[in-house]
C-alpha cells in the first residue's frame, strides 16, 4: 500500500489548526436542532415500532410456551399496555451537503411504558432522507453516535 506523508510546519500548521478548528466549530454549532416535523416524527415512530414490537412477540411466544398462564397473562398484559412515547428528537444535517435530496442523521430519545409503571429509556439513531418525487421523509438505516456528531457529508 502505497504511503502518503506531508508536513506542516510554521505558518502552514497554523492555518491548518485555525481551518480545522472552524470546521469543527461550525458542526458543533450546527447540531441538534430539535424538530417538531411531523412527517419525520410519523417516520420515526413507525421505525421504533417495528423494532420494538418483535421482541416482544418473542416474549410472548417464550411465555406461552412455558405453559404456566400466569406468565402468559403477565405477558399479554404487559405487551398490550406497552406505550411507546417521543421524548425528544434532535436532527443533525450534513454540514458539506448541498444538494437535494436533504440527508439528516435523528438522534431520537423515546420511552417504552407500560401500566406497571416500568418505563424503558432508550436512545437510537437513524439516518434518514428528505425529497424525492413526493417531497417526503423515508428511512436510510440505523446509524450511530459518531455519524451524529460528525456528520459532515
């Protein structure tokens, strides 16, 4: 593999630092934007939904093959009442990108509560991408924290 070097060094090390640290001025400044869009919302709670929902048929498949009841009525009650709820969605949009259709990465930070009181918080990321024919939000793939943050493209 073939082996790049460069050097900086005096004056070209110092505009080096000072671009690089606008850089990062500018994303961090940039990011999280809470949104209030409903079309995205909408998109997101159909997403943790289908992430949420098929482990707790696995839950209930496991319950009823137990046999006890108990744990079957435990189960159903706690899978039926489960809620899902938005706490807060905050956007972070590609700094370098300039064209349509918008790609945005959602850190999104939701709860699941049932009526025993057990409320699970969790927090996800998405990749997700606005425009198109319709002019609507569709989902990318799950992303991560470093995306988030550094989402420069």
């Amino acid at each position: 593999m073939a082996e790049v070097n460069f050097e900086l060094s005096g004056g070209k090390a110092v505009v080096a630092i000072i671009v690089l640290a606008i850089v990062i001025v500018i994303r961090l400044v940039s990011i999280g934007g809470t949104t209030d869009d409903k079309d995205l919302i909408r998109q997101l709670e159909l997403n943790l939904t289908s992430f949420y929902y098929p482990g707790e048929v696995d839950r209930l498949k496991a319950a009823m093959a137990s046999g006890d009841s108990e744990e079957i009525d435990l189960v159903a009650k706690s899978v039926t009442s489960t809620k899902l709820k938005i706490d807060s969605v905050k956007t972070s949009y590609a700094l370098f990108d300039f064209s349509s259709p918008k790609k945005v990465i959602v850190k999104v930070n939701y709860s699941l509560v049932d009526d025993s009181g057990v409320n699970d918080q969790q927090e996800k990321y998405f990749k997700f991408q606005h425009g198109g024919i319709m002019n609507n939000w569709s989902y990318q793939y799950e992303s991560n924290m470093v995306s988030y943050y550094l989402n420069f493209l």
